[in-house]
C-alpha cells in the first residue's frame, strides 16, 4: 500500500520503506522509482550540487596555496608572540609564549637570547618593558613587539 497524505498542500515528499519517493501533487501522483543512493548520485548533478563541488575543490585548492606559502616561503613567519598576563604588579611574573615557522633561528631581547621555534619563558619585568621576537632565516628577517606593563 503506496502511503499518502491528503493534505492541501501542494507538493508532499513521501518515503517508503522500500527506498522509493513519491511525489504527491494533488491530484496528480508521480512515483519515482530511484533508491536512496540513485538520488544521491543525482543530485550533484544538480546546479545545488554541483555549487557545493566547486566550493569544496575552491576551498581545498586555497587551503593548498596557503599551506605552500607558509612552508616554502622563504621568509620566516612568526605565527603567535603573546604575554599573559600584560599588566603586572612590580616582582610579578607574566608568561612570554611564541610559535614561529620557517625560521633558522629565533632570538628574544633582554637577555632571553636564541629560543626554540615554539615555546614560553616567565619573565619579572621590574618596568614596563617591550620584547621584540626576531625570526631569523638567512637574509630574510621577521620581528614582532610585545609590551608587558607594570602597574606602579
């Protein structure tokens, strides 16, 4: 028995057990003899699906481009340089952290030194001080400022 619903609506999309769609369109019924993975296949095919594809392969081919600039590039990229916290009481530590790709070597002023492409160092600041990260690869230079206030 084909289920239906009398409604005054004027599509209503019906699935059976079976697999098989009907499409009521009162009063008119047209059966679609297409399983569920038919249908899939169909629909992108479709203009919808075939949006969502092209999306999806943008997406993928840019995500490509991004991952190729940042690991060939020839100059070095200092992802994250942050302190927690910024402000601090004088004889209070803040945490320096950092993440660097594409560098040969990574120095911090104030007599930190070379550090390790990605990691964190406590520093007691006893003014307001500015660190400068510098990311070194060859010729090719990167530099970024932080600044650690202490609240007199």
């Amino acid at each position: 028995m084909r289920p239906r619903e009398h409604s005054f609506a004027v599509c209503t999309l019906f699935a059976r057990s079976a697999g098989y769609i009907y499409l009521d369109v009162m009063p008119f019924i047209w059966c679609f003899k297409m399983n569920y993975w038919e249908m899939q296949r169909s629909f992108w095919k479709t203009p919808v699906g075939i949006a969502i594809w092209s999306v999806l392969l943008a997406s993928i081919i840019a995500g490509g481009l991004l991952a190729l600039n940042v690991f060939v590039s020839p100059y070095p990229v200092i992802e994250s340089f942050d302190a927690k916290p910024v402000v601090v009481s004088p004889g209070n530590a803040s945490n320096l952290s950092w993440s660097v790709v594409g560098a040969s070597r990574v120095e911090i002023d104030h007599g930190i030194g070379q550090v390790e492409l990605k990691g964190f160092r406590e520093v007691v600041p006893s003014e307001t001080t500015t660190y400068t990260l510098m990311a070194i690869n060859g010729s090719r230079n990167r530099s970024r400022d932080l600044r650690i206030i202490v609240n007199v």
